[in-house]
C-alpha cells in the first residue's frame, strides 16, 4: 500500500508510474489525497473538540470547589452537547478512514524506473539466458507421459482422490521431489537464510498484509466456518511474522527461507499449457524472504537473482531472466525478475521462480517499521522462489531423459540415493 504523502508529493512521478502498468483508475491518486485532507479536517475538528471538553471539565472542578453549583451546571450542559459532538465526529473519522484505507487498497505500486512500459508477458525484457536452446528430437517425450512411463506421477489417482490439479507422486518420483526440497532449503541456509516452517493457513489481516487481499482472493482457497485462507506462497505466514513490529536497526537484513505447500484455485485454468505438472492447485515450494534498509534492498534482489541462478546451474537446466514490464509486475511489486526453464519436450519456456522488491509497500500494509537514529521508517520487503518444484521437476524429466530412463541431476543424488529413474 501506497503512503498518502507519497501519492501527495510525488504525484507525477506515481502517475507516470501507474502508467507503466496501464492502470485505467489514476483519479484514485486524486481521490486518496482529498479523503486524506478530509481525515485531516475531521481530525483537526476532534482533536478540538476534546481540547473544549478538557478545559470545561477543569472548570467544572474549580466552580465547585468555589460552591457556584449553578453556574457549573451550565457548563456541565455544555459538556453534553461537546459530547454529541464528539461522538458524531469519531463516526465520521471512522468511516473517512476506512474510506481512504478502501481507495488506497486499488491502487497499485509504483514500479522502479528500470521498468519498462509495457502490456503483457510479450513485453517481457530477457536480460539474461544461459545457452541456446532447442528440442531434443524424435521420440523425445512431455512430462506426463514420462510420468506415467516410469510410474512416478499418476494424474488420475489425483484426480480421483481430490480433482484435477492435485498430482500423486510415486516412489522414484515422491523421492525426487523431497531431494529437491531439502536440496533447495540447504542451499538457502547455507547461504544464510534462517529456516522457519510457518503455517499453512493465514488470517484476514495477514493476507492483507503481503497484499493477497482484495487482490487475488478469488484466487485462494477460503476455509469459511474458521475464516482462513489456505497459503498460495509461504511468503505470506513468513511475512507476517513482523506485522505491526517495531525492528532495531542492529536486526536488519532478516533473511529467511520456508518450505510449504502452496495452494490455488487457479480459476478458468484449462487447455494444453496447464497440462501435467504445468499449473497445478497445490503444489510444494520453497521461499525466501528478506526485510531491508530501503538503501541495501536493490543490492539485495540483485543477491538473491545471482542465488537463484546458482540453483538453476547446479541442476544443469538451460534458463533465462526476464525483467517483468509494467504491465506483467505483480500488484504489489516495484521490480521481479521471473526464471524460466526450458521445457526440451514441450518446446516452451516455463516460470519457475519470481523474485521481487516490494519496498515499502508490504511493510506499510504491515506496520513493519525499524528504529534508526532515533526515528522510524518502514523496511522493504522481497521475496523469491528458490524454488518452486513442479515446473522444476517437469524440466528435469523432459530434459535428462534418455533411451534407457532419466539421468537424475548430479547435485540431487545425494538426496535421492539413485542416480536413474
């Protein structure tokens, strides 16, 4: 969430911004800013108001105490009706800031100046692939036929147990995909990421806070009769973790890493490209967080692209990096980076990580804040895949199969214990 007094005295700079994304909605900014002056407004008039009814009540006092009983009277009268006047102006602050909180819930963030102006995924920037790419030929297969080839992966029994989207991993396959986990999360810790294993559900302020609400509710899964939300990212119970905390400086970077399921409803997801294990309903990822001083947090989104890429070397998959435009960046990010994988069989690239600079704009729904030379400001807040594993397994099988099984990546056979599927 936007300040106010960012929208105030930066208002082309929000603007121009807000244009990058192609944001039909800009009076909001205008709108925000006068509900503001109005809160103001209602407040100066309060704050007033409950100044008169201090000064009577210390009138009250002294007239009593000198016996003028009736002229204390009339004051206590006047007390009453400061009263009614107090009570329908708190209403009203009330009701202006719950406005003002409704306007600057849609509005969205102001992307970096290295963004670029753009519509949709096709405005992409690549600043970065590893090598050249291509299929791998005749005969070379998709993933879910070499799923259920090798009987590591049954769509179906998912299907049966709970619904599409929800794939059952078998044997050789449960097994790599719990290597990649523990594979993802001793990278992460070694790289000094602090493990934490959060909850899987969240309440309403918590998806408020890292921003999933009201902007994607539609697409979480909702427990009605306990009012939470299944994670879609462990972002979110990782985050939230500091809502409405005051950090020392001393305390900062906060660095930590979390392994979950994710789950999402993924609405009006059908046809070929969410086939297999390409979109799924739930799914198991591993995050990292980090809570920055806002000088340090583009050094550190550029640390944690270069940690991501060392993960995609080491399991030997050809990738690239794209910059999002404005239009493709999140609601609530001011720059990601996306990592896709080359999928050989399929012939596509495939998102298997975003990671993202929120800045103040998390920490403000949060009340994150540290303390610095006496005062406080908010931190900003990142995030990345590191990583998610369906889209990472699919690579894995399409690109290292081979005439007599699938060739498990070098780094992974510790984990795994075998080196072919």
């Amino acid at each position: 969430m936007l300040q106010v007094s960012f929208l105030r005295d930066e208002k082309a700079r929000v603007l121009e911004g807000l244009q990058k994304r192609n944001f039909k909605h800009l009076e909001l900014v205008d709108q925000a800013v006068s509900t503001d002056d109005q809160r103001k407004k209602i407040q100066f008039e309060l704050d007033s108001q409950l100044s008169e009814m201090n000064k009577i009540s210390k009138e009250i006092g002294a007239l009593m105490k000198e016996g003028k009983k009736d002229e204390a009277e009339v004051a206590k009268q006047r007390t009453t009706d400061i009263k009614e006047s107090i009570k329908e102006l708190q209403q009203e602050l009330n009701e202006t800031e719950k406005a003002l909180l409704n306007i600057l819930y849609q509005i969205p963030n102001v992307p970096h100046e290295l963004v670029k102006a753009g519509v949709s995924e096709e405005d992409n920037e690549t600043v970065f692939q590893s090598c050249d790419v291509e299929g791998l030929g005749e005969g070379a297969i998709p993933h879910w036929e070499l799923a259920t080839k090798y009987n590591i992966i049954n769509f179906e029994l998912g299907v049966k147990v709970a619904g599409a989207g929800f794939p059952v991993y078998l044997g050789k396959g449960a097994r790599l995909q719990r290597a990649l986990v523990q594979y993802f999360l001793d990278k992460n810790t070694n790289a000094g990421y602090i493990e934490v294993n959060p909850p899987h559900v969240v309440n309403e302020a918590s998806g408020y806070g890292t921003g999933q609400l009201p902007d994607k509710e539609g697409q979480m899964y909702y427990i009605n009769e306990d009012q939470l939300y299944l994670i879609p990212t462990a972002e979110v119970p990782v985050t939230n973790i500091y809502r409405d905390e005051l950090l020392e400086e001393k305390q900062l970077p906060i660095m930590h890493t979390a392994f979950s399921q994710c789950y999402r409803r993924e609405a009006g997801s059908y046809g070929a490209h969410v086939r297999g294990l390409n979109r799924l309903h739930q799914f198991e990822k591993v995050e990292i967080v980090r809570f920055e001083k806002p000088e340090n947090s583009y050094a550190a989104l550029d640390g944690m692209v270069e940690h991501v890429k060392g993960i995609l070397n080491d399991l030997g998959l050809p990738y690239r990096i794209l910059r999002l435009c404005g239009g493709d960046t999140g609601f609530g990010a001011a720059m990601t980076y996306d990592f896709e994988v080359w999928s050989a069989a399929q012939e596509k690239w495939l998102e298997v990580s975003s990671v993202s600079n929120f800045e103040t704009f998390q920490a403000n729904r949060l009340k994150c804040r540290y303390k610095t030379d006496g005062k406080t400001q908010l931190v900003h807040t990142l995030n990345g895949s590191a990583m998610a594993l369906p889209r990472i397994m699919a690579a894995i099988l399409e690109n290292n199969q081979t005439a007599d099984g699938i060739a498990i990546p070098e780094v992974l056979r510790p984990y795994t214990g075998f080196d072919k599927i």
